[in-house]
C-alpha cells in the first residue's frame, strides 16, 4: 500500500473543499476526487449554482459522502461540512475568477472563497477558460491580484475559443500537487 502523500493532523485526515464552477469539463471533476482520495485527503464539494447542472450530484455525494454545497444554509442548520484544511476551485470560470478578485461574494462558492484569505486557508485555483475571455483585461489583474493574495494557479492555458479543446491536457491533480507542500508540518 502505498503512503499518503497529505499529511494526517492529529490522525485526522485533511479536508479538501473542490470547488466547481460551471465549466464544459467539469463533469468530470470526480478524477480529482478520486485522485484526493487516494493522497490522503478527505473531500467535500462546493459547487455554484450554475455548475450544479453540469454534475452528477448523485454519484459525487456517493463518493464523497458529504452533500454537494451550493447555496447557504439557514440560520440554526448544522454545516454540512467540516471546516476546509484547503481549497481546489476547479474547473474555476472566467466569471467566478473575476468576481472572487473582485471581492463579490453572491454565490456561496464566492463567500468560501473570499473568506479563505482572512482564514488563512490554502487555495489553488486550476482555470478552465478560452482565449478570448483570457483577453480581457480583468481577467490578467484578477489573477494578479489572486495570486497576490497568495493563491496557487494551475499551468493549464486558455484554449481557442468555441473549440472546447484542451480538455484531456486539463491537469486535475495539480490542485493537490500545489497544495500538498503547503500542509507539510
Ligand atoms: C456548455 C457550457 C460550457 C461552458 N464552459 C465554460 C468554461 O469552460 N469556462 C468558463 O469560464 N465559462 C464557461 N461557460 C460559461 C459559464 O458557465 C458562465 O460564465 C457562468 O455564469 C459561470 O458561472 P459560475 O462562475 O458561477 O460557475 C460555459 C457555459 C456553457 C453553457
């Protein structure tokens, strides 16, 4: 058996929060679950709104074990989640990457987000965009500024636009890659 490569807190293991946003591939964000999974880490999902359509809510649950998050819960209900050790946001949008440098917080994907740098939690960001919405000028300082903050980005770059492409060089394991050093010690 091979070892786990996150390490264990006090024999608890870390808690990854995979953020997923409405993005072509991410249906197929259970390869980073079940990559996570295998390094160690347990894992919960915080999807937006709009990527709720785009997943399988039913069989990520089932390998998850926890609810899907997408909205807020009510004053007095239980959280659904253990606080987050980390953060992946991937696949993260041209939108949400805007709106999280921006400060706007109005879905709760955004609100984790926003709260994480306060928090002090690591966060990598993998993007999943075309050329064209990378052009925009918003787009260069939000991940300026992101990064700024601290936040970890993925390699992956921009694909033509409506091509789509790009999908199977797409790294999913490369939010955990980035994060695993952060939680040496
Ligand atoms: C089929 C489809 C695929 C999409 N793929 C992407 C994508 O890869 N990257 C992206 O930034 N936006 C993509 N979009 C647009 C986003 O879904 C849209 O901007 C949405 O408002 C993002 O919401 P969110 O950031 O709250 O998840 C796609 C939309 C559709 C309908």
């Amino acid at each position: 058996m091979t070892e786990p490569t996150a390490p264990y807190v006090l024999g608890k293991k870390p808690f990854l929060y995979v953020v997923v946003c409405a993005s072509g591939i991410a249906g197929d964000v259970g390869t980073l679950i079940t990559a996570a999974q295998e390094r160690g880490w347990d894992v919960g999902v915080v999807a937006t709104p709009q990527a709720l359509g785009f997943l399988d809510v039913e069989a990520i649950e089932a390998q998850t074990g926890y609810p899907i998050r997408s909205v807020w819960r009510k004053p007095g209900e239980a959280r659904p989640l253990p606080p987050a050790d980390a953060i992946a946001v991937a696949p993260a949008t041209f939108n949400t990457v805007n709106k999280w440098a921006a400060g706007i917080s109005d879905t709760l994907a955004l609100g984790i987000l926003c709260e994480a740098y306060g928090m002090g939690t690591p966060v990598a960001v993998l993007p999943y965009l075309n050329a064209a919405q990378a052009a925009h000028p918003a787009y260069r300082q939000s991940l300026e500024r992101l990064t700024g903050m601290g936040v970890l980005l993925g390699s992956h770059e921009p694909h033509r636009p409506k091509a789509g492409e790009g999908a199977d060089h797409f790294r999913w394991t490369e939010a955990l890659d980035l994060l695993e050093p952060k939680m040496a010690g």
